[in-house]
C-alpha cells in the first residue's frame, strides 16, 4: 500500500485538520519526515497553504483544531501543537495549546520543527497596542473572574510592577488582593 492510501484509509479519506474531502493531499511533517504514513498527514488545499505559510486560511478556519488536535496519529497531534502555537496571541487557540497533551517524544517532534518566533516570546502589548515591560503599571478594561482566588477584580483596578510570561505574549503576571495571578494582555492598559 502506498502511504497516501495509508492515509486515505486511516483519515476516512478525509482532511486530518478539517474534515474536508477536497483535493487531498500528503504532507510530509518535518523534521521527522521519513516517507512515511507515520510522519505524514493528509491535508486540504487550504490546510496545507495555511501549515506552510501561515496565511491559507483564517482564524475561524482553524478553530477546527479543536478537534483534530486529539487525533491518535502523533503527526497530526505535531501539526496541531504547531498550529496553535503559531495562533497562540489569539485566547481560543492558547486555551486549545493549554489542553493538548503530547508524549515526551510528540512533543520532542512537536518542538523541533516549530517556527523560531522570537518576537512573539518576548513582544507583550497591551489592548491598545502599547509595549508592556516587566515593572510596568497596568488598569483592568473590564472586570475579571480570578479562578482560584474566589474574587472578581473590577475594571479599573491598577496591577503594578508586573512580570512578563516569557513563553506567551498575550499574558503577563501580576499581583490583585495579594495574590499573584496571571492576565491575559487583551484585559489591561498600560498606565501612564
């Protein structure tokens, strides 16, 4: 059996990310790519225009992940975990990235021929744009469930001298009512 054939049989002749039965076709995951239905998934055109270069399909096109990223096949798991990494400014796709579990040798693959995205790991701004910096002052833009804490944090309430998640752009990390929470960028202002 060839390996698309494989992969016809294991997917249902269907795409692997988004269920569409249109102009499949083979994708080989790097760096693991071997020739291999193991290392390959089967894609839709969009799918594929959007794993290689980012922008074949939109946001609400991959929400689709949501679903595919619990497939078996540890390929299909590896193009997920890189897709939704790639999305991860967006609160859906990081909530997704959060939840997905990956074996140590998945996520080895996973992480190995992830995009390098420097900016994004070190670029936090805030709901109007502005560069936050680890000390900086921030205003809550809208009232705030703290899970956990067993408070709501109200609109308006100052976060000082926050700290700046490395591996996440859209979170950064600050003291309300004395504990210290997470936050996503999306919910503050820079203060002066």
């Amino acid at each position: 059996m060839s390996v698309e054939a494989d992969l016809q049989a294991r997917s249902q002749s269907k795409c692997e990310l988004c269920n569409s039965a249109d102009g499949l076709a083979v994708y080989q995951v790097p760096p693991a790519a071997d020739g291999t239905a193991e290392t390959s998934v089967l894609v839709c055109p969009a799918c594929l225009t959007g794993i290689n270069d980012g922008d074949g399909a939109d946001a609400t096109h991959w929400r689709c992940l949501g679903e595919s990223m619990w497939n078996e096949a540890p390929a299909v798991q590896v193009v997920a975990w890189r897709l939704l990494r790639r999305m991860r400014d967006q609160t859906w796709a990081q909530e997704l990235l959060d939840m997905l579990y990956l074996d140590d040798q998945t996520q080895a693959w996973a992480e190995a021929g992830a995009e390098t995205d420097t900016n994004a790991s070190t670029s936090h701004t805030d709901a109007n744009g502005a560069q936050l910096k680890a000390g900086d002052t921030v205003t809550l833009i809208k009232d705030l469930n703290v899970k956990g804490g067993g408070f709501t944090a109200k609109r308006g309430t100052a976060v000082r001298s926050i700290s700046l998640v490395a591996d996440n752009a859209g979170q950064i990390e600050g003291r309300i009512n004395g504990q210290q929470i997470v936050l996503l960028t999306e919910f503050v202002k820079k203060s002066g």
